[in-house]
C-alpha cells in the first residue's frame, strides 16, 4: 500500500472517528442537556440585566470592604506540612483580625481542594456581617435576614452544611441597596 493511500485511509478513520464522537455522542448529549438542565448546561451563569456577571459554579475575589468576602484565592496544592501553608494561613487570619474577626473560620483561611469554590459556611458570612453593617450603613439584622435567603443546602448537593454563595449574596447586597 502506497504511502498517499496510507495518507488516505487514515484521515478517513480520523474523520470517521470524529464524527462518532462529536456529532453522533456529543451533539445529542449537549441537546439533551440543554433540555433537561438549562442552566446548568449553559454554565449556571449569573446576571445584572442582561450583563454576564459571573458563574454561581466559580468562585470571584471580592477586594472591596462592602462585599463579602470568599475563600482565598491561590494554589490549593500545598501540603500540611509546607511551611508556605502555614505562612499563607497565618497572613490570612492577620489580615481577618485586622479586619475585626478575631478567630476567622477555616474556610476564610484555606483555599478549596479545586481553588475555585464560590460558596463558604453560614459562620464565615457571619463573622464578616459587623464589616458589612458599617460598610454599607445596614443593620446586622438586615443583612443576617438577606444571608438567610442566600444560604445553599444541604439537600442542594453542594455540602453536608448550608453555606452562602458569596456572588449569588454580593448581587443581592447590591440590588437591596445601592452605593
């Protein structure tokens, strides 16, 4: 067998194989998403107006006081025993007692095993509503009532605890009073 026919039957399995897996497995698998699962399919994206803010499935850094903030940002890849953890960790609650948190909870000290988790439990929100209160001029109450309506779980299958979607909550702080 020549070398151009060689040429010629392997880009024939090649168009064949791709046709098998993107058009007759993948195409109909995407419709079926989109049908059963819309939002989900369509990355469970988060909107102000008709503007694309975000994903409720990714996490976003907050650097502003007026808005809770999520879990760390950064390489979730450290061992225990890396003394770069233990420096990371230590900055980070510095910066939370600074803040006035003064035994910050573990989610506002640790990355996520992915690095990009959006949610953190209903004691981290918590802890930083003092922050918020003075930041935005709203009563403690005001905001603990507006966590209550964010909080996710535990039978949403995001965590064994419920916790807050902290985008999903910056948005709602936004639209309940303006700057």
């Amino acid at each position: 067998m020549s070398f151009t026919a060689q040429l010629l039957r392997g880009l024939r399995v090649t168009l064949l194989l791709w046709l098998l897996t993107v058009v007759v497995v993948t195409l109909p698998m995407l419709v079926l998403a989109r049908l059963v699962a819309p939002d989900a399919a369509s990355g469970s994206l988060l909107r102000t107006g008709e503007q694309v803010v975000g994903s409720r499935l990714i996490g976003q850094s907050f650097r502003s006081a007026r808005y809770l903030q999520g879990r760390p940002a950064g390489a979730p890849n450290l061992a225990a025993s890396n003394p770069e953890l233990a420096k990371r960790v230590a900055d980070a609650a510095s910066r939370w007692q600074t803040a006035g948190v003064a035994q910050p909870a573990p989610d506002l000290l640790l990355d996520s095993a992915s690095g990009v988790d959006p949610h953190i439990s209903l004691v981290a929100a918590g802890q930083q509503l003092p922050r918020l209160a003075r930041e935005r001029q709203m009563s403690v109450a005001e905001l603990e009532g507006l966590l209550r309506q964010a909080q996710e779980g535990p039978l949403g299958l995001q965590a064994i605890e419920p916790v807050v979607n902290v985008l999903s909550f910056n948005l709602a702080l936004d639209a309940r009073r303006a700057p």
